[in-house]
C-alpha cells in the first residue's frame, strides 16, 4: 500500500493527532571544528597527550625549587638566584640542544637530554634536603638547561605533518601557544598546591615524573617525527635573514612577561594581598589562552608581517590598562580585570611571530629556529624581571606597570623597522 506523500490529520476520542509519513533524509552532521579537525589528523593525538604531559612541569620547576629552597633555607634571595641561574644556563644550552634535535631526530636527543635535566632536578632535591653546600644547588639546576624545547619539537611535528597546509597550519600554530599558556597558568597552581598541601619536595618529584613520562611517550610517536637532517648546509638561523629582528621583538616582549610578574606580586604586596598575586597573574594567562583558540578560527586578511605589526600594536596599547587600573583606582581587582583583557593580545601576538620565525628559519633546522625565538623571551624575562624589581623598589609598584608597556613599545617600533626579506618557506 503506497504511503500519502502529506501528513495525515485524524482524531481520536479528544485529541488531534497527525502522521506524517514522508521519508526522512539523513541528519545533517555538524562539521567538525578546526581544532577537532586538527587532532583527527593521523598520530596527532598520541604525540600531543605526550607532549602535555611533558610540559606540564615547565611552569611548576620554578615555583618548585622557590618554595623548596627558601622553606629549608630560609633565603628568597638564594632561590631567586638558584631559579635564575637555571634560566641563564638554558638560554645558554637550549639552542644547542635544538641543533642536535634538528641533525638527529627528537627521539634521539629528546629522551637522553631530558633524563639529564631530570637527574638535575632529583639532584637539588637532594642537596637541598641532605643541607648540602650552596654551589651544589647552582651546579644541580644549572644541569636542568638540557630540557629539549618540548614546545618547538611539537610545533615542529605539526609543520612535518601539514606541510603546504597554510590555514591547517596556523591552527595548529594557535593550538600550541593555548597549551603554552595553559601550562604557565596550571603549572604554578598545582606546584605551589603540591609544596604545601604535601611536602616542599612535591611539587619537584611530580614534575620529574609528567616530564620524564610525557617525553617518553612523545618520542615513542615516530611515525609523525620529522626526518633528521645530518648533512644539512643551512646556515645557522641567528645569521638567516628576517630571524635577528624577530629575536629582538622576542627579547622585548620577554621584558614585558618578566616585568608584569614582578611589578604585579609587588603591588599585590603593597595592597596587602600577596598570595592573591598567582591569582591575578593566571587570569592574564586565562585570557592569553582563550584568545589563542579564538585566533586559530578567524579568517586572516593580509600578509603575515602585516599582521604581526597590528598584533604588537595591539598588545602596547592594551597594556595601558593594567597601568591605568592600578594608578587610578589602586584596585587589585580592577587590576585583575585589566590583565585578563590585557592578555588577550599575548597569543595572537606569539603565533604570529613564530609563525615568521617558521617561514624564516633555515631548511633542516626549525627546532633550532624556535628554540632561539624562546631564548630571546628568557633573556628579556630576566631583563624585565630586573627593570621591574630595580622600579619597584626604587619608585612604586605602579611606576612598575611602565616597564611593561615600554618593553612593548620597543617591540613596536622594532616590528615597524623591520623590512623583510624573501623567506625560505611557506608556514
């Protein structure tokens, strides 16, 4: 019996009831997001959970050996030069180890270079809890420089995988600066929970297992692993043209990461609310990481160096408030308002430049290329840090949010000088 092609109106006792017997079609399927579409492609998701893992503890490290050190022996001053230290030591070492990553493959260096790092960390453990002498605790953190740069090697990866994939590319690009956001916001907050929930060694021990059980895990993905270049003839990227102005925009925009957390722990301070200061700085990495996803789903429009310019120029101008809110109102949660909005510039900013530190960098020694552009934001985290405290001290608190917006204006005027040259390759 064929069925009516209309629905058919019948009614019983004291109701209307309608049947409609046309054919259904198939649902129509959502399309997947691009950050969906990302992790669909083949072996990404296994070296990305590796990858988590692993970089975790870098944001946890530094708080770790803080509490670690001054709760045993009670000096700020020794853990705030121990720290530093290990910072200068891995803008020293990390380039290095990059190149090794570059010739040899990830899998290769990655597992030995990180157990090295981690025997560094277990090593200040002991000498902090066995009262060993001073020089030990710098020698053991300094040999935590040899952590590969975890976030240059997946960038890497993603580069390998997409190649000719622009758009794909750039989510992927925006992807990894959310993680490296997330991590400085959760690393923190879990180590500091860590140190005094349990014992002052906690928040270490975990961070040698994430980090030891994450690269582990990375490097066993050999399948996405880029191919080694051994007998590359590249030059070295610092020489590559376009890469010494990006490095010097990352030295500046370093200054403005180191000086904003000092200035803001201090003003803090002086409002009487010191330990709210983690708080308030992880909302500007909060809004640093949901504007990093956000970026990865707009259309862009124009060229990449164009919209690097427009990015700092953001970014300075942002800054502004942070300064404002703590000179007009004195508020720390009017501050911490501004810094949320004012982070949202941060990632938009940051995959943009590595995306051109990517099209700049040498064939053969991108992880190389990288590991420089985070060498750059160490040298000025340690220079901001130390033009923020000299103001804090010397000036006020709120003179302090001055270093920032200054650091960010240099980065300006040196993205607006720079004119750049053919690249080596597409990102």
């Amino acid at each position: 019996m064929p069925q009516p092609d209309r629905p058919l109106f019948t009614t019983t006792a004291d109701a209307l009831v309608i049947a409609d017997f046309s054919p259904r079609g198939p649902r129509r399927r959502r399309a997947p997001g691009p950050y969906r579409r990302l992790l669909a492609t083949p072996g990404a998701r296994a070296f990305t959970i590796g990858n988590l893992l692993a970089r975790l503890p870098m944001g946890m490290f530094g708080v770790s050996a803080v509490v670690m050190i001054a709760g045993t022996r009670g000096s700020y001053a020794l853990a705030g030069a121990v720290t530093a230290t290990g910072l200068a030591a891995t803008a020293v070492v990390a380039p290095w180890t990059a190149r090794l990553v570059d010739r040899h493959g990830q899998a290769k260096i990655a597992v030995p270079a990180t157990l090295l790092a981690a025997l560094g960390s277990v090593a200040l453990l002991l000498c902090v809890r066995l009262g060993a002498p001073v020089w030990t605790l710098f020698l053991s953190y300094a040999a935590t420089a040899t952590t590969p740069n975890l976030g240059g090697m997946s960038r890497a990866r993603w580069a390998h995988l997409l190649v000719g994939d622009e758009r794909a590319l750039h989510v992927a690009n925006s992807f990894e600066q959310a993680v490296d956001e997330a991590c400085f916001m959760l690393g923190p907050v879990l180590a500091a929970f860590l140190c005094t929930a349990l014992f002052p060694e906690a928040g270490t021990l975990t961070g040698v297992a994430l980090l030891v059980t994450g690269v582990l895990v990375f490097a066993a993905q050999r399948s996405t692993e880029p191919p080694a270049h051994r007998h590359g003839v590249s030059k070295a990227p610092f020489r590559a043209p376009g890469i010494p102005p990006l490095l010097a925009v990352c030295l500046a925009m370093g200054a403005v990461f180191g000086s904003m957390e000092v200035v803001t722990i201090a003003f803090a301070d002086a409002q009487g609310h010191r330990s709210a200061a983690g708080i308030v700085l992880a909302l500007q990495a909060a809004g640093s990481c949901a504007a990093g996803l956000a970026y990865g789903t707009v259309r862009r429009t124009g060229s990449l160096e164009d919209r690097y310019v427009w990015c700092v120029a953001a970014m300075t101008a942002l800054l502004t408030l942070p300064l404002l809110a703590a000179s007009v109102t004195g508020s720390l949660l009017a501050l911490a308002a501004a810094l949320l909005v004012a982070g949202m510039a941060t990632a938009p900013t940051m995959v943009t430049g590595m995306a051109l530190v990517q099209r700049h960098t040498p064939p053969g020694r991108l992880n190389e290329g990288l590991t420089l552009a985070v060498t750059g934001l160490l040298g000025g985290i340690a220079c901001g840090s130390a033009a923020g405290g000299w103001t804090v001290e010397h000036v006020s608190p709120v003179a302090g949010y001055g270093i920032p917006v200054t650091a960010s204006a240099a980065a300006l005027m040196t993205a607006l000088a720079w004119r750049p040259t053919r690249p080596y390759a597409s990102p």
